[in-house]
C-alpha cells in the first residue's frame, strides 16, 4: 500500500510539536485530521511511528528512521520552489533555536523579534535554558553552545569568542571595599553556578572559587548571577557583552578575563532549508556587527 506524500508534512508537524493537537494548531486544521493522517501513514508503513501519551508523543525507533528521510524530502522540496519562485515572500513555518541563557535573553531575543517583523509567518521558538540541547536528537533546529559536539551529521561553525571578567555593583563595592588581587576575593561573596548543575565544564571558570573558602550565593542561570551582581549580592564573573555597558557595574581585576566561544550547531539534513538557513545567516550577521562587544 503507497502512503500519501502529503502525510509526511503531518509527520513532520507532529514530530517537531511533540502533540497533535500543537501540530494541528501549525498546521492550521483540526486534532482529529492530524490523527487521521498520521495512523495512515503508520498503516500504509506498516510501522507504528510514535509513542502516545497523555503528556505527548514521541518517535519511535522507526519514526526516527523516517524523520531522516522526510527532513531529506522537504529540504528537495524547499530547493525547488527556492528554484522556481522568491520563496522569501512566504517564508514560514517553525524553527526552534537553543542557547544559553545569557546570550538567548541577553543577546539574541530582541534582535530575533526584529527578523520576525520581516517574516511574520514564520513562527521562531527560543529556548533559554541552563542545559545542553541536542539537535541530532532534534530537540532544537539550530543550537548555540559552549562545547561543539564531536559526533552526529551537524554543520558546526564557531559563531564568536566571548570575554568574561568579575564585576560588582558601586553599591556592594562602597560598602564591602574594592578587591585588589585574586586572594582578596576570599573576603567577599561570590556569585557562581550551581556545581552539580553545570551543563559545561567550560563554565567551571575558576575551580577553587567553588571552594569551602569562599562564601557564595549560587545561581544555575547567568542571567539570574547578573541580576544578582546588580542587586549587591557579591562579585561574580558575568559576560563582557551585557555588563560592560551597564554603568551600575564595575569591572574588577581586569587583567583576569575568562575567554570562552560560542558555536552555532545545525543538522545536515535541514541546514539548507531556506527558514534555516535564515536564521543562521541573521543570527551570524548579528554577532558580526557587535563583534567588538564580545
């Protein structure tokens, strides 16, 4: 029995959704459509493609299979309407991008809203989450991390380098005094990660600073030791990108920077779809032109 080629943009939907009823609403039809087309192509395979459950559903080893190849058909298909028409004027559809916090909320969210002002069809899913994404498991289309994988069918191409350095508040340094050196510190709070909640060893700036010697507050999200840093909760060591231009925060022992990268992640079967490539090209663009804040 030949499956109906259309019952792969279904699938499709509903792998990058987890729910029906989330790929129905992309897909601008009904539940019970979605489920229909869905359970004829699982019968038309003579495979079950997903697991269902009440939170959701997920692929199953054979749904895994067939994403591959359906990504492989919609990056052809994609191509040749790229060929025969300006695709640009309909761009659409969902792309989900991972990041750390910091660069995510601090960086990358307001310059996206003005890409979607440019294509308000597409539909752009940040993810600011303090843990590592994976995109060969699909979990995100394109991903921005600290540690470049080293295995799976992904583009990996370094988007820049970043300085971090300590910064305090002119209130906390008023009243607890200025440090001069890296020893001085041992008589201020600092404001870290959470040890056990590291996603990235890259993020372990300076070991001994986790140490039973310094008191700490501790943060799991950049952007929360930020707010905690501007709030006079002690020193921490924030990003050159977002703290340097704040005038609430000094910058302390200067010659002590922390010099970190960040890599723009996609899978080899989707990075030439033209909403991809999109974001990919912006995303790159942005950073280029504030090259000199990182």
């Amino acid at each position: 029995m030949a499956f109906d080629w259309d019952d792969l943009r279904f699938f499709l939907a509903v792998a990058r959704a987890g729910t029906l009823t989330l790929a129905a609403s992309r897909l601008k039809t009904d539940h019970a459509t979605v489920s229909r087309r869905i359970t004829g192509l699982e019968t038309a395979l003579k495979a079950r493609l997903f697991e269902r459950r009440p939170q959701g559903t997920t692929l199953t080893e054979a749904g895994t299979r067939l994403l591959a190849s359906a990504e492989t058909i919609e990056t052809a298909a994609v191509s040749a309407q790229n060929t025969i028409g300006d695709a640009n004027l309909a761009l659409s559809g969902v792309v989900r991008i991972a990041a750390p916090d910091g660069f995510g909320t601090l960086f990358l969210s307001a310059r996206l809203a003005q890409l979607n002002a440019l294509y308000p069809d597409l539909t752009i899913q940040l993810v600011s989450i303090p843990r590592a994404v994976s995109v060969s498991k699909r979990e995100a289309d394109i991903a921005v991390v600290i540690n470049p994988p080293e295995e799976g069918r992904l583009r990996v191409k370094r988007l820049t380098n970043y300085v971090l350095h300590f910064y305090a508040s002119a209130a906390y340094l008023a009243q607890h005094g200025k440090p001069d050196s890296l020893e001085a510190l041992k008589s201020h709070r600092l404001i870290t990660y959470v040890p056990d909640l590291l996603f990235s060893a890259e993020l372990n700036f300076m070991p001994d600073l986790f140490s039973p010697a310094y008191r700490r507050f501790e943060c799991a999200s950049a952007l929360g030791q930020l707010e905690a840093v501007k709030a006079g909760a002690g020193i921490g060591i924030l990003h050159d990108y977002t703290a340097s231009a704040d005038a609430r925060l000094i910058k302390l022992l200067p010659e002590h920077s922390f010099s970190r990268a960040y890599w723009i992640v996609t899978h080899a079967d989707s990075q030439d779809l033209l909403r991809i490539r999109t974001i990919v090209d912006f995303i790159t663009e942005e950073v280029k032109a504030a090259r000199a804040r990182f």
